[in-house]
C-alpha cells in the first residue's frame, strides 16, 4: 500500500481523482467505447510516486524525456509545458513531467502551482484533483527532501487508445466539442538520493487527457483514473 494512503488528504485525493470523470469524461463519454473501457471495474489506478523504505529515501524529480538521474547531479527547475498542437508529442512531455521532481530544487507547493500550469484554462475541463492525486503529499515531501531524492523520467512511447481511436472513427464529430484527446505514454522513473544511484527504474504507464484545439496550443485536462492500452 502507498504510504499517502496514511495522510488524511489521501482518501479525499483518490475521490478527486474520479472527478475526471465530471469533467474530461464528460466529453469522452459520448466516445462510447473509450468511457466504456476506462470505467470498467478492476483496472488499475496512475501509481503515484512513492517513497523506498527508511532505509532508502523516497522520490524525486527532474522533467527529463530521456536518462537516467547522475548522482551527482545539479538540481533541475521545474517544467514548462511545450508549444504544440501535437497531442501526443504534448502528452510525452506531460507525462515526463508528472514522473519527475527534485527535491533539491523546489518546494512541494511550487512543483504543484508549475503542474497546474501544464492545465487547460477551460476550467470545465480541467481536473487539477488528478494532477494533485499523483505529487507526493506535503509531509511525504519533507520526509524527501531530507534525503535530497530526486528523479528523472524516461518517455518510450506515446499513442492514442486503440478504445480512443475506434470510437472517433465511428462519430469523428465528437472530438470537435472539446477537442480532449486520451492520450496513453509508457517510460520509466529513475530515482536517486545522497548523492547515490537507486538501483534500476521503475516502470510507468499512464493515459492522459490532452486538450488540442485548432487555435491554441496543447494543454493538460487531467489524469485518467484507469490506463487504457
């Protein structure tokens, strides 16, 4: 179990989550294939970051596309979302930053305001809870932030769901309500503390909903409560 479940806040997280549902989903619904495969029961839920045990410390970040951490690397600053009109290319790049941070760096509160800058200004949309949902909490931060931990993401790949792509073939008017996009990414988190290599990287999938439309450039809606291959 995640030590967050622990916190307080950490149930409430994991209801915010599911507002997605209100928001992003509200449009995919109408994709009935996609809402479909994401809502049904027993698919896993994003892994948010957690902390190795006492003996290690836990994670940290640094929004990187590609490599592993250097031990001895310098703090890296916070993200910044990219112009792009690529959905894909957009969610490669969201997702690196989601699996990254760096404790040496910023505050848990600064790597939260730079997150919930990657998010659509349509607030209809837009579904900070599930940004919230896989930063570590404040306390868990403190914890990592005495161990220095840090960590970089590797993105191999990033894709439209199959679930996704069929339901827009049968009504491709759907998208142009919103144009939010399920985009799936797949990488891995390299994690290192005190100046020392954690041993190998984890790996992650998640699917995000990217918000494209014709006159601005990409923005982040949310984090899908399920993967969707």
């Amino acid at each position: 179990m995640s030590r967050r479940s622990s916190h307080p806040g950490g149930a409430s997280r994991v209801r915010r989550r599911a507002l997605l549902g209100t928001a992003v989903l509200v449009v995919l619904v109408a994709l009935a294939g996609l809402a479909a495969y994401l809502t049904r029961d027993g698919r896993d839920t994003p892994k948010t970051h957690e902390p190795l045990k006492s003996s290690a410390a836990p994670s940290s970040s640094t929004a990187s596309l590609s490599g592993s951490p250097s031990p001895r690397a310098r703090p890296h600053a916070l993200s910044v979302p990219p112009k792009t009109h690529d959905p894909i290319a957009f969610g490669k790049a969201a997702a690196a930053a989601l699996w990254s941070y760096d404790t040496r760096a910023y505050s848990q509160a600064e790597l939260l305001t730079a997150l919930h800058g990657w998010l659509t200004t349509e607030t209809k949309y837009a579904d900070p809870a599930s940004v919230d949902a896989v930063v570590p909490s404040r306390a868990l931060w403190k914890e990592m932030a005495a161990n220095a931990q840090f960590a970089t993401a590797t993105v191999n790949e990033g894709h439209f769901p199959d679930s996704f792509t069929q339901a827009l073939q049968t009504n491709p008017g759907t998208i142009t309500q919103a144009y939010v996009y399920a985009v799936t990414v797949s990488g891995k988190q390299s994690i290192a503390w005190n100046g020392l290599r954690a041993g190998g990287a984890e790996n992650r999938v998640t699917t995000l909903a990217v918000q494209c439309r014709p006159s601005h450039s990409c923005a982040l809606a949310g984090v899908m409560p399920s993967v969707a291959p």
